[in-house]
C-alpha cells in the first residue's frame, strides 16, 4: 500500500512537472512567434503627477496577443526571452512601436511629457544598444526628450559599460528612472554614480510600508528628495494608498487606483477625459 502510494505520488510530480514543461515550451513558441509575426502590443499605464495633478508620464508595458494563449503577460515570457536573447528583438519592436505612438500623437496635447520604456539589464549589456535606439528614434524622428528609460540596476551590468551606455543616449535628450527600487538588486553606489534623475519605488515597498507602517519608505523618499531625485511610487491600488505616497512626498504615483496598463486605444481615451478636464 504504501508503494502504491509512492508511485502515486511520483505520477502526480511527474505529471505537474510535465505540465510547467509543456507549458514553459508553449511560452517560447509564442513568444517566437509574436516577433516574427507581429503579435507583440504595447499596453499603456499612466503616471499621476502629483504637482500638475494630471498624467503627465505613461510606463509602455509589452504584452504578446497569441492566438491560442491569448493575451500573455511579460511574467510568461520576459525571463524566456532573456535566457535565448530574443529579448533584444523583442526591445526594439516595443521601442518602434512607441516611437510609432509618439510620432502619431501629439503628445503635448495629451498632456503626456514622456513615456517610459524598459530595458533589460540583458539589453543594457548589449554593446550596440545606444547605436540601435538612436537610429530608430531618428527613423521615425521622435525626439528623445519624450523618452525616459527604466534600467534596473542588477550587479551583471558593469558601472562603466552602463555609464557609458547612458551617457549617449542622455546626450540626445534621454532621461533615465531607476527601476524595481526595494527588491535588493540596487547597490546604491553604483546607482548614485549613473545619470537617474528618477528612482521608482517597487510596488512590493510601496504595500509593505501599507501593511506593516514600516519608518523605511519615507526614509528613503526624504533621502532621495535630500538628492533632489524625482520620486515614483508604483502599485498604488486604493485611494488611501494614493493620498498617503503625495503626502509622504512622492512627485509621481502609477498603480491600478487610477488605471491598469491598457490598449493604446483605451490609454488615449482615459488622457482624453482626465487630462482635458481638469485644464479648464
Ligand atoms: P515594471 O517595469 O516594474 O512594471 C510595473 C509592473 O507593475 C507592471 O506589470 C504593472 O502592470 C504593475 N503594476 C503597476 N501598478 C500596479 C498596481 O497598482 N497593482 C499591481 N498588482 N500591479 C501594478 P507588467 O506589465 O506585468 O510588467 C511586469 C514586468 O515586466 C515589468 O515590471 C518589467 O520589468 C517587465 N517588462 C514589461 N514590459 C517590458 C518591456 O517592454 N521590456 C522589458 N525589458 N521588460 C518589460
Ligand atoms: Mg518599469
Ligand atoms: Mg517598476
Ligand atoms: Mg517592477
């Protein structure tokens, strides 16, 4: 009895493990798929800027519409996508599609300053990314003024080579917001000798400080308004989350309270009715 239970067992880790595997082979081909066949979107979040009391700034969130799977989240494919290097391509038909969407609109009468992009430190790696962003930025003559880059700093990434990398793009009117700050991947030395003129607070940090009150978020948010840094909190999903990161001192607040990441269509018609209104 007790080896058939044995052998039970090993079916059921069997069959789960064959599960994730055949699921995991099923994320790669769809990813695959989307870059050769145009199934890659970009899905907006807005950014509340808290002094203009408007969205000023949108993150571009990459999203993969498989026609089996469906619409697939970055957390089924970037990590994939990273360990085969199909994360390059993959970067650079998200860019285009960006500066796609900058060039059709008139992002000033949006109301949107600029969208952030992100890069993965894979990318961030990569020798020629400077080159390649700045030219599709030139084919589609987007300026660089409306582009902040998300970078998050991990310890792969040499300071000299990222440095490097930045200062060419910063050269063209690039800004660049660090990325994923509170989950332990940023050496705050490193960090503070690259060109971030932004640190985004992870929303992990941001729900921690919300369940346990916690001295640590606003530490680090007067530490970082003490370096004159601009300050984005992420994952604000309630009204009261939202009041208490403006009154703690953030400049920017994104999270699901004001708007989930959206089609271009939906993100274009919430900046139409919140960004409008409020000028008058
Ligand atoms: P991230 O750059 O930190 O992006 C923020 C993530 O937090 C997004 O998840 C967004 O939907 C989510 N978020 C924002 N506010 C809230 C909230 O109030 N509640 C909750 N529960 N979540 C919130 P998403 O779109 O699934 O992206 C996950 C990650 O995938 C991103 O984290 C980023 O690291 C990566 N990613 C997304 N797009 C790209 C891309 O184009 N290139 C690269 N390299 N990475 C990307
Ligand atoms: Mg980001
Ligand atoms: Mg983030
Ligand atoms: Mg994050």
């Amino acid at each position: 009895d007790a080896c058939r239970k044995e052998i039970y067992q090993l079916k059921v880790v069997d069959d789960a493990l064959m599960e994730k595997l055949y699921r995991e082979r099923e994320y790669h081909r769809a990813l695959h798929d989307a870059i050769e066949k145009d199934h890659v979107e970009v899905f907006y979040q807005p950014i509340y800027d808290s002094k203009c009391e408007l969205f000023t700034m949108a993150e571009a969130l990459v999203r993969i519409r498989d026609p089996k799977l469906g619409l697939l989240f970055p957390d089924t494919f970037i990590s994939i996508a990273e360990k085969d290097g199909t994360i390059l391509g993959l970067g650079k038909i998200v860019f285009r599609k960006v500066c796609r969407f900058i060039r059709e609109h008139d992002l000033d009468a949006l109301g949107i300053q600029a969208i952030e992009v992100n890069l993965s430190p894979i990318q961030c790696r990569h020798r020629f990314l400077a080159e390649d962003y700045l030219k599709i930025a030139e084919e589609y003559g987007i300026d660089l003024n409306n582009i902040v880059f998300e970078i998050t700093e991990s310890a792969t990434v040499g300071v000299a080579r990222m440095g490097k990398m930045m200062q060419q793009l910063q050269k063209a009117g690039a800004r660049f917001a660090l990325d994923d700050y509170g989950t332990g991947y940023s050496n705050m030395i490193n960090v503070m000798s690259l060109p971030f003129y932004c640190i985004k607070i992870d929303k992990s940090l941001v729900w921690s400080y919300f369940r346990h009150e916690d001295w640590i978020l606003p530490k680090f948010v007067q530490i970082f308004k003490d370096d004159s840094l601009t300050i984005v909190a992420e994952g604000a999903e309630t009204k009261d989350m939202t009041d208490g990161l403006i009154e703690m001192g953030c400049d920017y607040v994104q999270g699901f309270y004001y708007s989930k990441p959206v089609e271009e269509k939906v993100f274009l018609e919430f900046l139409k009715s919140h960004n409008e209104t409020r000028k008058e």
